[in-house]
C-alpha cells in the first residue's frame, strides 16, 4: 500500500460538489470536468471546500484583479439580461451560478484577455 495518498477532505469536496450541482441541474459530466480542474488549483480547492461549508465565498481567489463574486454577479446579470427581468427572481438557480462561477474562473486563468473583454463589454438591452 505504499504510494497510496487517500485525503478524506477531497472525497467529501467532490462529493459536496456533486450535490451541488444535481441541486443546480448539471450532469456529473460538467461536474467532473470543474472538478478536474478545481483539485489540482489549491487556492480553488479551498474556496470550494469553504462554500460547500458556508454557503458564501470568501473572494481569496482572485485572476486579473476579479473575484468569483464578481464573476457570480457577472453570471447574475446575465441570467437578468437573458430573462429581461432586471432583477434576481426566485427562479433564478444560485447554485448553478456559482459553480458557472468557479468554471469562469478556471476558463479566465487560462485565457484572461477573452474573460476581461467579456466582463466590460457592456451588453445592454438593445444589443
């Protein structure tokens, strides 16, 4: 049994992240390839593991000077934009959010410039 690392708290990570996402309507696909990417970045890692346990994020994580608050937000008014609503209804799933939030995250660390044009590009209603 040598070699064998077996680290309880990442079993219970990924576990929590796939409760999630059923809770936010995503396939253990899409769960398994954020979780590919979110175990090998520990700064990632541990903010997942503080929202599984709090249900907030502690904005620690940080790419380009953007948070996953601010990348969760950005996914908010999209969701707005998309619905024509203009405000966060009922309807609106917070858990798939914020998962879209860390994927974001990942997909901005490998390709910032793409997510920056993206952040202040400012879609408004009649484009």
């Amino acid at each position: 049994m040598a070699g064998i690392l077996y680290d309880a708290r990442l079993v219970k990570a990924f576990e929590g992240l796939k409760a999630l996402g059923k809770s936010a309507g995503e396939t253990d696909e899409w769960c398994e390839k954020l979780w590919e990417e979110i175990v090998f970045s520990q700064d990632l890692l541990e903010e997942l593991i503080f929202y599984l346990d709090h249900h907030y994020l502690t904005d620690k994580v940080k790419c380009e000077g953007y948070s996953l608050t601010d990348l969760y937000v950005w996914q908010m008014d999209r969701y707005n934009l998309i619905g024509d609503w203009g405000k966060n209804t009922s309807a609106c799933n917070k858990d798939r959010m914020v998962l879209g939030a860390f994927m974001d995250m990942v997909q901005m660390r490998k390709n910032p410039d793409e997510y920056i044009k993206r952040l202040t590009s400012g879609r408004g209603m009649d484009r």
